[in-house]
C-alpha cells in the first residue's frame, strides 16, 4: 500500500493512509484528521466571512453614494437642465450596492459555506473509513458504515 501513496491525489487521504501505515494509534489518527479538518474549515471561514461583510456592507456604501452624490445635486438647483442626470447617477449608487451585496457577495458567500459544509462532510466520511481500515473491519461493513451518512438515493444497490 505503500508504493501506493504517491499516485494519490487528495494530501488528506495520503496523509492519512501514511498514519495507518506508520502504526499511530488509532485515537491519535483520528484527533490529527479531525484537527486538520477543523483547520480546514476554518480557513474556509476567512473567505466567507469577507464576502458576507461585504454583502452587507455594499448596500450601505450605495446609500452614502447617493448621499455624496444628491450633496453634488445640491450644488446644481440653478441649472434645472443638470438635475434629472444628476438625481439618476446619485441613485445608481444604490442599485449598484444592493446589486453587488444581493447578486454578487451573499450568493458567492452562500456557494463558499456550501463547499466548506460538503468538503467538511467528505472528509468526516474519509476519517471513518481510514479508521475502520486501521481496524481491519470488514470491506462489506466499512461500506455499510460509510452509507450510512448518505441519503438513500445516494447508496449503491449492492
């Protein structure tokens, strides 16, 4: 099995057939994966967290856009002509804010914590698998085990 390791792609499957390998107890394998998976997660946070401040903050940042620019309106009430052009960009910065939070930010936010919950729930899946291998389980139980986690529809038929 070993020769097999660098043909593996995932570092964290890699890492931790390595640790089986190497004979780490079975209790420390699983408190290394489960720390490297927490760590994981949290650097995935880093990123969600940014894009949902700037989901909320891009609406506000419109509205003071449109502040500044009905102030620039102010300077302009002695040319009538000047006031519809001016009025519609101020109020742009506003479109432009709740479009960039709504349409942009909170959805890429949104997509990031999806991906954080999916990786996160594979690798749970990756930790029971390469623990119940450390046990030397049964193929046809470690199956099972891992089906477990899934919905139904997701199962194999066998």
């Amino acid at each position: 099995m070993e020769e097999e390791l660098p043909s593996i792609a995932d570092s964290f499957i890699r890492n931790a057939l390595m640790l089986v390998i190497d004979g780490v107890d079975m209790d420390e394998v699983r408190q290394v994966l489960e720390n490297d998976n927490e760590m994981t997660s949290q650097r995935h946070h880093v990123g969600i967290a940014m894009l949902s401040t700037m989901a909320g903050v891009a609406p506000a940042m419109g509205m003071i856009g449109t502040v500044v620019g009905l102030i620039g309106v102010m300077g302009h009430l002695s040319d009538p002509s000047q006031l519809g052009p001016s009025i519609a960009v101020a109020f742009l910065t506003t479109l432009y804010g709740s479009l960039m939070g709504n349409l942009i930010f909170s959805p890429m936010a949104n997509k990031l914590k999806q991906k954080d919950k999916d990786e996160i729930f594979i690798r749970e899946l990756i930790i029971e698998g390469i623990l119940a291998l450390q046990e030397s389980e049964n193929p046809r139980m470690i199956r099972q085990k891992l089906e477990s986690f899934l919905r139904p529809g997701l199962r194999s038929q066998n």
